[in-house]
C-alpha cells in the first residue's frame, strides 16, 4: 500500500526556484519603472555636473547601487578625496541603508531555509520596490525566491541604464523631477500600503514610524528621517500584538 504524502512535510520542504516565478516578478515590476529611471537620471545628470565621468557614474550605480544614498553623496561629494571625507561618505552610506538589516530581516522566515550560494546573490538586487512587490506576492500565497529576482533584474537593469541615459541627456532636458515622475514610486508605496492594510492595531507601526519620520524631516532636514521613522516603526510594531 502506497502512503500518502504528509501536508506539512511538504509545507517544510524549500520553495522551488522557477523560470516562471522569474518572469512573474519582471513583469509585474514594470509599472514602477518610469520613476525609477527618473530618479536614476537625476542621479546620472548631478554626477556629469559633479565632473564624473560616465564610467565613474555607471561604475558607482552598478556596485554600490543604493539609490538614495548615491544621490545623498553626490551632492555633498568633496572636492578632494581626503581619508576624513572618504570615512563620512561611507558613514552617511552606512547610515542610509541601514534599512536593509530590517528588510533583510523580513525575508528570513520566507528565504531562511534557501542555500547561501543562491540566496546571498540574490539579496544584492534587493531593493525597495521588489522587497514590497515580493511581500505582497508572499501574502497572498506566493513561495518562488525566484519572483524577488525577477523583479531585482530588472531595476538594475533600468537603475544603471537611466544612469548613463541622465548623464548624456540630463543638462538638455532639465530636472526629470518637473515632469511628475517622482511621484510614482510614493504612490506606488502608498497603494501597496493600502492593498496590505490589516487593520489599525496591526498597521499602528507603519503610522507611528511615518508620524516620526515626517516630524523628524520637518525638524532636522537631511535625509535622518529615513532612519528615524525605520527605528520608530520596527520599535513600535515589535511591542504590538496582533493576536486576537
């Protein structure tokens, strides 16, 4: 007599990595790439007028690839590189995408049991938009790692592309920013928000850490609000039980 196999074995067992997940994360990326190549434009056009050279601009989109934080550096960026100067650009580095130890974090109950060969190289597209995207695919019943992928191809893809289109078109066409882009991904955020609302109690962490992080943008400027919003949030959400 042939047993049966055991639901929750299966359960157990490590998501598979698909071709068809690949794609599905591509796909449903695409919609968020107008503002991503505006930002990543803005970035190519500060760098040309920082006196980077093209190389020097796709070099720092395609290694460090950290958006913001790019932008945030550019713009104090020193006149010479002096050992103090190059210890604050990492630090501000440091400081911005400290937010990714908690999206990192996120994704451990769902890539925790996935090989480091396969997961860590994948973590290196890890972004904002993906991160969401895959959470969101997560929630409602989806389990193929290859989906974040997907998604982190093809920003990178458009992040170094629009880099290099920024630096040749940017001082032609002026600031991307007054053609209404970069509004697209806080609209995007926004409408992930709402799709994954559960309630005031469960989604008091979200409110707390935009709470703070406004407050904090309104009194110390700079991009601190980052951090602080991302510290109130999780602090709050960690001493909140959604447990009927």
């Amino acid at each position: 007599m042939t047993s049966q196999p055991d639901n929750s074995t299966l359960e157990d067992l490590p998501p598979r990595w698909t071709l068809e997940g690949f794609r599905l994360g591509a796909w449903t990326i695409l919609p968020l790439m107008p503002g991503l190549a505006a930002f990543a434009m803005a970035f190519g056009t500060v760098a040309a007028r920082k006196g980077f050279s093209l190389a020097d601009a796709l070099a720092m989109s395609g290694t460090v690839y950290a958006g913001v934080a790019q932008l945030v550096v550019l713009e104090s960026w020193p006149e010479k590189l002096t050992l103090p100067a190059i210890g604050g650009i990492v630090l501000v580095t440091a400081l911005i995408c400290s937010r990714f130890l908690l999206i990192g974090a996120s994704l451990r109950p769902w890539l925790g049991s996935q090989p480091a060969a396969k997961i860590y190289p994948a973590l290196f597209l890890l972004v904002e938009p993906n991160w969401l995207m895959s959470m969101r695919y997560r929630a409602n019943g989806g389990s193929d790692p290859a989906y974040l992928v997907g998604g982190g191809v093809v920003i990178y893809i458009v992040w170094v592309g629009a880099t290099a289109a920024g630096y040749w078109l940017g001082a032609s066409i002026g600031d991307p920013h007054s053609f209404g882009l970069d509004l697209v991904m806080p609209a995007f955020f926004t409408a992930m928000l709402i799709s994954m609302w559960r309630g005031p109690r469960a989604s008091l962490g979200w409110m707390i850490g935009g709470a703070v992080a406004v407050a904090t943008d309104y009194l110390f400027g700079g991009m601190w609000y980052l951090i602080v919003g991302a510290l109130a949030g999780s602090v709050a959400g960690g001493f909140i039980d959604d447990s009927e």
